[in-house]
C-alpha cells in the first residue's frame, strides 16, 4: 500500500512538473552581491552556475566530502540540484523556489543541500539522471533535483518543479522519513542497484563474427527510416542538431552511393542553415529547435555543439562545395575568436539564452527596430523581407531572423542584382550587430572544459584543410598547447575544468577520448609527430587508469577518483559521441599509426562488444560513433604516405578533398613511423596509398592518388 501511495504521489507531481509554460519567461540569473545576505558554501567555487546560486538563502554545499559527512553525522537526507549555467529553467527554479526564504528554511532544516553544475560533474549527472529516468518512467532534464538518503543512495528524481509543487515534495519526504524509513530504504536499494546495472558490461562478447557490409546496410536503411527528408533532422520537434549522425552518412555515401544518405546529411544542413538556430547576425548554432522547422532556437549556445558542427559543415564543404556551409563554418569561428576564446587560446563553455531574464531577448527585432537601424526604408524593406520579418512579429510579439526563400527569388522580387542584395544583407548585418552590441549580453559561462575544447579544436583544424584559412590552424596549435600546459598535470593525467588560473577537476574519460582524436588529427594536418606521441601517453593513461579488463571496455571515471554509489560505463552515442565509442576509434587509428596491433584489436573487441546493439536497433543514431567505427572495419581505410620536400602543400591538397577513409602520415622526411621508412626519394615528393600496410606504385600527383582511393 505504502508503495502504491509513493507511485501515485509522485507520478501527479511529475506530470505538474511537466507543465512548464512554452514562451519566454522573465527570470533573471545575474546574481548581484546583495548588501544585506550572506553566501552559502557556494562563494569559493570557480563555476558560474555554482557562483549564480552563492547568495540563495538555500544552504547549498558544493559536492564533496563536507557535505556527505554533514548529511552522515547529522542523517539528513541530501537533496542534489544539478544543472548548468545556461539552462533556462534552472533560472527559472532558481528564482521560484531557491531564492524564496521560506523554501530555503524548509530544505535546510530537513536536508544537507548539494549544488552540482553538471558539465563539470557529468559523472555525478549521470548517476543521478540515470535514477531519474528509473524512478519516473520518463524523460528527464534539467534542473535535475535528486532526493537520496544520508549515504548517497538517491530514492527518487525529478526535473523543474514549480513552488508549490516543489514544497509539496519536500513535505511528503520529510514525512516519509519520519513516518515510513523503511519505506525510503527499500525505494533506494531498488533504485541504486538498477543504477549499477544500468550503461555497464559484465562480460566482453566472445564471437569471432566478421562485420558484414549487409549488415552495414541495414544499419544505413535504419538510419534513414529515422529521417526528415523535408525539414532534415530526426522526424518531429523538437529538433537537435546530432553532428556524428551526419558524419556517418556521408561516409556511409560514399562507400555505398546511396543518394539518400547524402541527401539526408544536406537537407538537414541547409535547413539547419536557414533557419531561427542559427544566428544569422553573430554566427554560431543554438542548442535545438523547439519546433519541427529549425525555427525557434532555445537560444543557448554550448560550444561541444559548435566545435562539432564546424566540423560537419567542413566535411560537407569538401564533398559538395556549397558555398553556404564555407559562409556558416566562417561566421560560426568569428564568433567563437569574438566572444568565446580566453587569451591564452582556452575556449569558454557556454552562452545563456537569457538576457536581461527573457529567454531570446538579445537575438529577436521588432520589425519596426529593425526599420530605425537601418534607416533606409527600402533596404529595411528588402533585410526583412529576406529574414522573414513580419509586422507584430513571427515569435512572441518579435522576430526571430532566418530564412525561406533564395537570394535569388528575393533579388527577382525586388527587380535587384545578387550583388546588390549581398550589400543590403552585409550592410544591414553590420549595424545590427552595431545595435545587438549596445544590449546587455547572456551570460556566459566561462569555464574551460578540456573535453569541449578538443572538439572545437577539431573544428579549427577542420575548417582549415577545407578552407585553407591559415588563421584557423594557429588557433587550432594554440589551443592544442593550452590543453597540453593548463589541463595536463601529473605527467598524462589531465583536468577537467580550468578558470581564474585555478583546476580542480580530475578529467572524464571523454576528456581524454577527444583530446587524443584532436591530437591525431592535428598530426594529420601538420606531420608533427610529437601530436601522435601525445595522444598515444594519454591511451597509455587511460589504459592503466580507466580500462574494465573484465568487459574489455572503459569507465566513465578514473581509479584515482573517490567511488561514487556506481562507476559507469558510457556505451552509447548522443550529441557529443560516447568516450567508449571515441576512445575505440582511437585505438583504432593509433594502431594503424603505430603499428601497434594491441590497440586495433582491442578496439574491434570493443565494436564486438556492441555489434548487436547496433546492428539489431531500430534507431541506431544512438550509437552514430560505433556506426562509423563499423564503416571502418567493413571498408579498411588507406593509409596515405606523402614523403618529400613538397610534402606540406600535397598533403594540404589531399585534405581539402572529402575521403573520410584514409589517414595521412609523412612529412619531408620518413621520420619515425613505421609505415614511412624506405619510402623518401631523392628529391622527389611521393604519395604512396597503402591499405593493411600493403603500397600501391607511389605517384606524385594528387589526383591520381585520390584516383587510387576510388
């Protein structure tokens, strides 16, 4: 009985909690120092999420040992809030119930209150996201709120509740404690063992079946039965922007030649393009779309969005020269040099989608501000006519700019040149950056995350090969040197989080999966091995520090770190690719580098260890890395050597082109690499494409060594 009342309470509030109200709501989360309160244990942490909760009169502590052993001594439930600086509803809770002193009163009496800021702790998040899901049967964001005994075990998770909801579950547990002890600790031993069954591998698989091009196909048409071949994306809202999915297919394309996969990749990118979640005035993506068109963006930007977005976007600028994607790839690092670079070359992590607490205020024009800017009626006209700008607005009383129709019907229209219009549009660009500059700006969360960092240096070095833009790379090595100096300590280990000078954080293992393909990458586009040499001590690290020999796989978290109630493994793929997914691509690419066949095998064992998972599920874009990995093992990828004294300008050449099957080694000398020896030539710049170690007759011109690839 005791259960059913639990289930049916719980369940109520829930479905309340869901009735969030869709439109703009005016919270604020720039926390001001007031003259009259004190801060909570929040006041001496680096994060900007944490830092914006420090003056809530909720006692909150950050993670750690104080506040557990608070919660054992005085046995107190805990109560964990998890959430990130540019979530919208965790302002918004923030506001509702953490800044009101009578819900502060309640928690601190009954609970020890921790704060997490999720993209620091992504192993905590996940723990307690994982029970989320379990408790409640549904999908679960943020602000996550985690209910757990004195020990860490948690017996129930929720999402955003609004005030009255949310004191309503403070009293029901705070009752349930008193009255029904037993009843939590049934609740949590139920939960937390789900938990550490839940993203782990007991055993590796022990079969020897080979991976089969039928089953690769099955893999793509599965894929594509997900797709919106109108609008792109995944079918109906929301929309998100899934980077690897795409990466996949256009690799898939051009192995197979299946049209479809390619016009999957380009239908999404086009409309991705166009539409409100891109910023046509500042550059950069938003997180999602809410609608199904790409429309109405949830304006925050995250820059693991970003970094992989530039980099699909240059991929796609190989392949099909459009010059669209070379305009987003260029605005998009404007941005990203403008508003969300350090000095010293880290890339920050985020910008909010408030400001001045409505969501999207500092994006979105009335069609009447937009006139005055530009002054020019008819140039104002022709600017709105382009971004769809309506009288009364086409979202919430303003406009959000983006696009339907081509330059080419809107310059007929008018009875303009294209060129003429492309005045217009930069002109009017211009001063409405001029008067967006003049507005009080989101916020941005300026921690520096070395995970987040290496995509958006893959980005940089991407968008280089394909544009050839020589900015980009000296981005890209600074970057790559700050990771190395900031976030590298103790040898191999590295850090998670870095800001003020301060790092606190032992890194995840997707901090170190993308820093190793960053660096890989970076070898590719430069032929400096040292790259090579330093991705290959961070395998060395990982191996000793996060490898499960029991299921040939990795932990999410290092031997080094205090145990949580569950270590997990992370076996799928999502937005930002899996770090088991990352890291047996790695092994992968750096056997074949390195000549070293414990990497590679270990790495199929890893792609065995999921081959059913992927082969059998319907919607395999959740494990888009493993696809790719597998795309790999059916369709080997050439090893590409280019010897000589030429070797920079051939190489450059060959990366400008799309083939996402091959790697590239060389140099002006052989250097150190296996593969290179006994391949220089007198004088000569040679390009040998190898595929298993096994050398075509070299050749010296680029097309023909594309031509050999085919």
């Amino acid at each position: 009985m005791q259960s059913f009342k639990l289930f049916l309470f719980l369940s109520i509030i829930t479905i309340i909690s869901c009735k969030a109200p869709n439109g703009p709501v005016k919270q604020t989360n720039e926390q001001q120092p007031p003259d009259n309160r004190k801060t909570n244990h929040l006041a001496n942490e680096s994060s900007p999420y944490l830092l914006q909760h420090q003056y809530n009169p909720v006692d909150w502590y950050p993670w750690g040992d104080e506040a557990l052993a608070k919660a054992k001594n005085e046995d107190k439930m805990i109560i964990i809030s998890i959430g990130y600086a540019a979530c919208h509803w965790c302002h918004v809770m923030e506001h509702e119930s953490f800044e009101d002193s009578l819900v502060a009163k309640v928690m601190n009496e009954n609970f020890v209150c921790i704060k997490i800021d999720r993209e620091e702790r992504p192993d905590i998040d996940d723990v307690y996201m994982t029970a989320c899901h379990l408790a409640s049967g549904k999908s679960c964001g943020w602000p996550l709120n985690a209910f757990a005994l004195p020990d860490g075990r948690p017996f129930w998770a929720g999402t955003y509740f609004p005030k009255s909801s949310w004191l309503e579950i403070l009293d029901y547990f705070i009752k349930e404690r008193q009255n029904n002890p037993a009843q939590l600790e049934e609740y949590a031993t139920g939960l937390t063992n789900n938990i550490q069954k839940n993203g782990t591998l007991t055993a590796f698989n022990t079969s020897d079946k080979n991976f089969t091009r039928e089953n690769l196909d099955v893999v793509a048409d599965n894929f594509l039965s997900n797709i919106d071949f109108k609008k792109g994306g995944r079918k109906g809202p929301p929309k998100f922007p899934m980077p690897n999915n795409y990466e996949f297919l256009m690799s898939y394309y051009l192995l197979s030649g299946d049209q479809k996969a390619l016009d999957a990749t380009t239908v999404t990118l086009d409309n991705m393009a166009w539409g409100g979640i891109y910023d046509h005035m500042g550059g950069g993506f938003a997180r999602y779309s809410t609608d199904g068109n790409w429309k109405v963006p949830h304006f925050e930007k995250m820059m693991y969005d970003n970094g992989q977005l530039v980099s699909l976007y240059a991929d796609a600028y190989k392949l099909t020269k459009n010059p669209l994607y070379k305009q987003v790839i260029e605005e998009t690092l404007e941005w990203v040099k403008r508003d969300m670079t350090s000095d010293d070359g880290g890339f920050y992590s985020s910008l909010d989608a408030d400001s001045e607490g409505v969501e999207g205020k500092y994006y979105i024009f009335t069609k009447e501000e937009i006139a005055t800017i530009l002054g020019n009626e008819n140039d104002a006209k022709i600017f709105g006519d382009y971004y769809e700008v309506i009288p009364g607005g086409n979202w919430e009383h303003s406009n959000i700019l983006y696009r339907k129709q081509t330059k080419e019907k809107v310059a007929k229209k008018y009875n303009i040149t294209i060129a003429d219009l492309e005045k217009i549009l930069k002109d009017g660009k211009s001063k409405i950056m001029q008067e967006r500059a003049k507005r009080i700006p989101p916020g941005l969360d300026d921690k520096i995350l070395t995970g987040w960092n290496a995509l958006m240096l893959k980005g940089y070095i991407d968008a280089y090969n394909a544009l050839g833009n020589e900015e980009y790379l000296a981005t890209a090595l600074k970057n790559a040197n700050f990771i190395t100096t900031k976030m590298q300590v103790d040898g191999a280990r590295l850090n998670r989080n870095f800001k003020n000078n301060k790092s606190v954080i032992n890194a995840f293992l997707d901090d170190y999966a993308l820093t190793i393909q960053s660096f890989i990458a970076l070898y590719q586009t430069t032929f400096d091995e040292k790259w090579l040499y330093k991705a290959d001590e961070l395998v060395q690290y990982t191996m000793k520090h996060f490898y499960d020999e029991k299921s040939k796989m990795f932990n999410y978290t290092s031997d080094q770190d205090p145990a949580l109630i569950a270590r997990k493994m992370e076996l799928g793929d999502n937005v930002i690719p899996g770090s088991n997914s990352t890291m047996a691509e790695d092994l992968y690419l750096l056997g074949l580098y390195l000549y070293k066949n414990e990497y590679t095998e270990l790495a199929e064992q890893m792609l065995h260890n999921m081959a059913e998972t992927i082969t059998l599920n319907p919607q395999p874009n959740f494990y888009s890395n493993w696809c790719k990995l597998y795309l790999d093992m059916v369709n080997p990828p050439y090893e590409v050597a280019v010897i000589g004294p030429d070797a920079d300008a051939k190489r450059q050449e060959l990366l400008s082109s799309y083939i996402p099957n091959a790697i590239f080694l060389g140099g002006k000398d052989e250097g150190t690499l296996e593969l290179l020896k006994s391949k220089l030539q007198d004088r000569q710049t040679m390009i040998y494409v190898c595929q298993n170690k096994v050398c075509k007759l070299p050749v010296s011109d680029v097309g023909k060594a594309v031509e050999l690839m085919e």
